[in-house]
C-alpha cells in the first residue's frame, strides 16, 4: 500500500504529489480515496481545527512574488518556470481557504483567471492539493486555475503578491478568536487590512462572511473605518455572481447552512484614500 | 513569534545589556550616549556636560534605553526603551518636555521631519504617534496620547526612520520585512497607504539596522552579514554587499557551522555616498562607498581599531559629517572613538561619556563578552530545536486538540 508522504516536499509538491497520486489510483483498496468519488477522504486528513497564527513555524516562503514558482502551481500553464515571462499573475487570494470549497466552485466560473487558497494548517493543505490534482486528472483541461500554498496569511502576503496584483480577496467563516485580548489574532483587523489594501488593486473586492455576529460586526468595524475601502451598494452586490456563493460553496458555510446558522456578511471595494 | 516566546524574550532579556547607543545632533551641537538606563549628553559647543533637567513630571528611564534620536533640525530629541517611557527632550536647553507611557516596551523612535509628531514602535511590532502641537510654544505638552497608526503582525521592530522629504515613514521589523508607508498628513487617523516592501532577504535572515538616503534610497545591514541597497519607491533591492565575505571574516558560532558575523550597525552620510557599518567581532569599522548613479555598493576601507575587544555597537554621523561616532560597550569604558583623533571636548568629553576613564582592563573585557552576548541575542533569532518547541508546545493550552 502506498503512503502519502507528501508532507514533507516542500516546493517540488506537485511533481511527487502526481507520483503519489497516480499510484494511489492504480490501487483500488486505497483507504485513502472515497470509493463513491474517488476523491481524497477528509476524515483522513482532519487536523486540529485551529491553529495559532503567532507561532513561528517552518515552512518555506518565497523572498518575494517575483519568486512564486508558477510552474509548480499551475503546470499546465505554466509548464516550466522559465516561460513564465510574469504576464499572468494570481487574481484571486483565498484566505484561511480550508478544505478548499470556493476555489473549486470559482475555478470553472473563472476559467481564465488564477486563484490561490492560502492556509496555514499543514495537514488541510495536503488535503487541498490531493483534491485540487484529483479533480484535473478527473476532468482533463480544468482546475487548472487553482492552487493552494501553506504559509502564515497575517505575516506573508507581501510576499506573495505585488501591489496592487489581487483583484479579489476572500475571508470567509474565518476563526473567531473571541477573547479580547486575541482580537490581534484575528485576520480582519485595522493594521491588517493595510496590507490587503497594498496587494488589492483600486476597485478589487474584498469578500468576508461569518456565522458568529460579533465577528461579522468586527470586519464590518474596520472595513468601514478603513479610508482605503468602500461598501459595495446593494445593486452591485446583487449583480455579483461571488457574493452569492459566500455562504455555500465552502465546508464551512454549508456546516452553517445544515445547522440552519445565521451567517453575516460583508463586503467592500479597495478605493483611493482621500488623504 | 508566539506571545510565550515574546514574553520569555524579554525576559531573559532583563539579564542582558542593552548595546550602548550613540547620536549626535544634526550640526554636532551636542552628542548623547545611552548605557543601560542611563543617558549622557555632552554639549559639544560648550564643551561641558548637560544635567538633565526633567520638568515633564515623568518618571526618570529606569531600565534600558533601546532607542534615541535627534529630530532633523535637532531641537528635539526623544528616549525609550524597556521601562515602557518615550521621554521626549528639547534640546535647547536640555529639559524632558513630556513622558509617554507605552504599554509595552518600547524597541524603535523617530521624530517626524517638521517636528510636529514622535513616532514610536513597541514589542509588539505596533507603531505608535504622538501629537506635538503645542510643543513650539514651548508649553509643557499635557494630555498628549499615543495612538496607534500602524503595525507588523507581531514582530518586533528594529528601526523606525522617516524618509529626507518627509513623505514616508520606513519601519524594519526582526523577521525581516522593511515596509515604507506613506505619512499623511493626519498620521494621527493611521498610516494605511503602503507604498512598497522591500523583500528579498529571507525571512529567516534579521535585519540589524537601515537608513534611508537622499533620492529615494535605503541602506540595510543584516544578520547575515550584508549591507544591502534599495529602491524605496518601488521596493527593489539594486545591490547587496556581502561584508563579512568580502573582509574574510569568517567565524566559528560555537557550533560546527561557521558563518560569516551580523552587521550590528550601520550609518550613512546625510549625501549617502559613505556608509559607516559595524560588524559583530570586527575591531573597527567598515567603509562602504554607495553609487547612487550606478546603484552599487562596495568596499571602499576596513578601519580597524587596535583597541583589545572593540565591538562597536552603535553609530552616528552629524549633517555636517565630519566625524564618525562609534560607541562599543555598554559599560562605560572606551565608548567613543572619532575618525581623526581630534575630538571636540577633549578629555572631558571622554569623561562624561565614559563615566570613568579608569576602569580597569579585566572589566572591560568582561563586559565586552556581555555585550557580544546581548547583541547576539538580539540579533540572532531564536532557533529552538525540535524537542524544545514541542515542549514548548504541550506547555500551552491554546493548542487543544480538537476533533
Ligand atoms: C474556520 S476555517 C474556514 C475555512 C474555509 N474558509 C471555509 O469557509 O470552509 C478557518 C481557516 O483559516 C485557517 N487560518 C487561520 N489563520 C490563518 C493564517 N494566519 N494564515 C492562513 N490560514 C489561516 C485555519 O487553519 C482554518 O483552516
């Protein structure tokens, strides 16, 4: 039987995750795999259901977006790291992405566009990346647009984006962290939106949901006090095809929804500070 | 950087010396020195030593100084460090105009170029303004609160400095990221405008020290024994000087890897054509010349000094730049050399600074040791081997496993 060690590979993941992958196929009792979808299992890759987000942990991270290796992303489109001549960027961040839900539902509304999911528990990335690598060798030419990275969200977005590169950022049922004086944990907050405003482009959206209130009244608190960010209007809301899958197309929003949770959401548009 | 690691650094901190620190007013009127707690100011015009006057009603600094700044015009001048006290001076004549607390302890100051606002960062990585209207009227400043206006998620700042022109206020953190904001005009609203990053040091790798020069220059020194050059608009690193390779001062860590030392300081010309770096175990100083046409650095001369155990730990450099100031230790002995031998002040000077001239060899060498110690812990980030972090981990109830 063969092992996912994937683990451990650190950036050259999607060269033995295939490996791992394919040889998980060839094998049909893979307790791994879900007989139904074949599709990698949760239950196998279930992690602690938070994580510290101060704790310093060993992981690579790029020195900088220039170096974000597309190739080992996005293969098919970028089949080797000296053709990516850095014309086509990562649009779409999902931050805190979890299990993965919103990029598989955005990847085929936005065939042409590239998203990362960002996250920081080890264990649910490995998840993200079987499923991400199940679902393109399951349907042949898509899911090509999506990728997942493990890193820090609050201390490395620079790092990974240029200014102004995002066009579209997401938060959704992000950890609450309810005591006041791990409100600094959270990933809304006045210092941090300062930077989420550095690598969103004027006019890129910023999309946030939650089930716990005093949480969504907490994003909406710094978005609105935030000079850098505008409210979209209900017309525009309305006419966004993302809004509408805020509260259902994560493992989490649909927890919500079978519970019958209320969710609260907010979302706000990058703009110009009148300074 | 977890809070447990946070708070037993500092801890572990209280046994350490804090590097002594030097600055010197803009047109060499004056030159302060900070050891420990203690922060000495000789007037350099007069040739005398300043008291201290503190009208502010602030306690007095009680615990290490960590950072101090002259203003750019030099009227004002600003203390802080681990007693959680930003005291802020005027310089003419020398009197605390006015004690901040900080809630936590205070790493980085600036003064902003029209002297209107001190900035401060905290342990935090949070950086923090204060309002100095009033100041010029030569009141007392009441009431003045701090209000926080910008932050690096929970690293510790190292260097807080405002660019020549005043459109930007530059903050470097210990992890590694230097990040250039623009000042508005209200910074007390918040500082929210990113103007770039400058990466491209590894996050593992700290930063010691930077200083911006003219035309939208920066100058870094770093624990991995670079001096780097940046583009502060755009955030691009135009060139990186390996110091510690060059000078072939290569150095055992105690361990079996040997490495190259930390650059522990540095200082530019105010043109930013010369820049002064000290470096951890080098008995001197190191001269780099910086192109600003063809964005280069390189090394022009290696000073050395012949002092036994010279570690300079803190540099500065007037407006009018005729002489480099270098404090060592954090003792008292030897604390300041100048380019050429003639130090204005003389004897008495060295006195005041010193402390006491005669202090003998054995504790100075001793003392050395502590400082080279404390620099390197604060320079080098604490790496923790495997089974202590785990340790670490199970002695925390935050990490709960929950299914
Ligand atoms: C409650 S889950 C929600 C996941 C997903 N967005 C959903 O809606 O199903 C929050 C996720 O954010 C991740 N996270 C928390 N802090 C993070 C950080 N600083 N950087 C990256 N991910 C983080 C957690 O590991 C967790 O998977």
């Amino acid at each position: 039987m063969c092992s996912i060690s994937v683990s451990q590979v650190s950036f050259g993941w999607s060269i033995s995750v295939n490996l791992v992958w394919r040889e998980m196929l060839e094998n049909e009792a893979n307790p791994y795999l879900s007989k139904t979808t074949r599709l990698p299992r949760k239950r196998f890759y279930r992690a602690r259901a938070h994580s510290n987000p101060l704790s310093d942990s060993h992981f690579p991270v790029p020195v900088a977006p220039s170096q974000v290796d597309y190739s080992l992303h996005y293969p098919q489109l970028f089949p080797s790291s000296d053709q990516d001549d850095g014309s086509q960027k990562i649009k779409f961040a999902d931050i805190g992405c979890g299990f993965g839900g919103l990029l598989i539902s955005l990847s085929t509304l936005f065939p042409e566009t590239l998203m990362i999911g960002m996250e920081l528990r080890d264990k649910v990335t490995e998840y993200v990346k079987e499923r991400i690598l199940a679902l393109r060798v399951a349907n042949p030419g898509q899911y090509q647009n999506i990728s997942v990275a493990r890193t820090n969200s609050m201390k490395y977005i620079p790092n990974y984006f240029e200014k102004g590169q995002l066009s579209k950022m997401f938060f959704l049922f992000p950890d609450p962290h309810f005591k006041e004086k791990n409100h600094r944990r959270r990933v809304i907050s006045m210092h941090l939106l300062d930077e989420y405003a550095y690598a969103l482009e004027v006019g890129g959206i910023i999309y946030t949901i939650t089930d716990v209130e005093e949480l969504g009244e907490w994003m909406k608190a710094c978005l609105e006090d935030h000079p850098m960010f505008e409210a979209l209007t209900e017309e525009d809301l309305e006419a966004d095809p993302v809004a509408k899958l805020l509260g259902s197309a994560t493992e989490e929003g649909q927890k919500v929804a079978r519970n019958g949770g209320q969710t609260f959401q907010t979302v706000y548009r990058r703009i110009m500070p009148n300074i | 950087m977890d809070e447990t690691t946070m708070e037993e650094g500092d801890h572990s901190r209280d046994t350490e010396v804090a590097p002594a620190l030097v600055a010197v007013h803009p047109t060499q009127r004056s030159v302060a020195v900070a050891v420990g707690s203690d922060l000495r100011v000789f007037d350099l015009q007069g040739g005398c030593s300043v008291s201290l006057v503190d009208d502010s009603g602030g306690r007095p600094h009680n615990d290490s100084i960590r950072a101090i700044c002259y203003g750019a015009k030099g009227k004002l001048f600003v203390s802080a460090g681990d007693d959680k006290l930003v005291k802020i001076w005027n310089t003419d004549p020398w009197s605390c105009i006015y004690t901040v607390s900080s809630e936590k302890r205070v790493s980085a100051v600036a003064i902003s170029n029209d002297a209107l606002f001190v900035c401060f960062a905290d342990k935090f990585g949070v950086v923090w303004a204060v309002d100095l209207d009033g100041f010029h009227e030569n009141q007392v400043l009441v009431n003045k609160k701090a209000v926080p206006i910008l932050a690096h998620y929970c690293s510790i700042i190292t260097s807080l400095e405002f660019s020549p022109d005043g459109q930007f206020i530059v903050s470097a953190d210990r992890d590694f990221k230097i990040r250039v904001t623009m000042f508005p005009k209200k910074p007390l609203d918040g500082a929210h405008e990113i103007q770039s990053f400058c990466l491209g040091l590894y996050p593992a790798l700290p930063l010691s020290a930077f200083q911006i020069i003219p035309q939208g220059f920066l100058v870094s020194g770093s624990g991995d024994s670079t001096v780097r050059l940046w583009d502060i608009t755009s955030g691009s690193l135009l060139d990186t000087c390996e110091v510690g390779a060059e000078a072939g001062l290569l150095q055992s860590n105690g361990g079996e890897e040997e490495c190259y030392p930390a650059v522990t300081d540095l200082c530019a010309t105010p043109d930013g054509s010369l820049v002064a770096v000290a470096i951890q175990s080098l008995s001197g100083i190191m001269l780099l010349s910086c192109n600003l046409s063809a964005k280069t650095l390189s090394i022009v001369k290696v000073v050395t000094i012949m002092e036994e155990a010279f570690i300079p730990t803190s540099l500065g450099i007037s407006s009018a730049a005729e002489l480099l100031w270098i404090v060592t230790d954090s003792v008292g002995y030897d604390p300041i050399v100048l380019e050429d031998n003639e130090v204005p002040g003389g004897v008495q000077l060295l006195e005041k600074l010193q402390g006491s001239v005669s202090i003998q060899k054995e504790v100075f060498l001793a003392a050395a040791e502590t400082v080279k110690s404390a620099m390197r812990s604060l320079l080098i980030k604490k790496q923790y081997s495997v089974e202590k972090r785990e340790f670490r981990k199970k002695g925390r109830n935050d990490r709960k496993i929950k299914q």
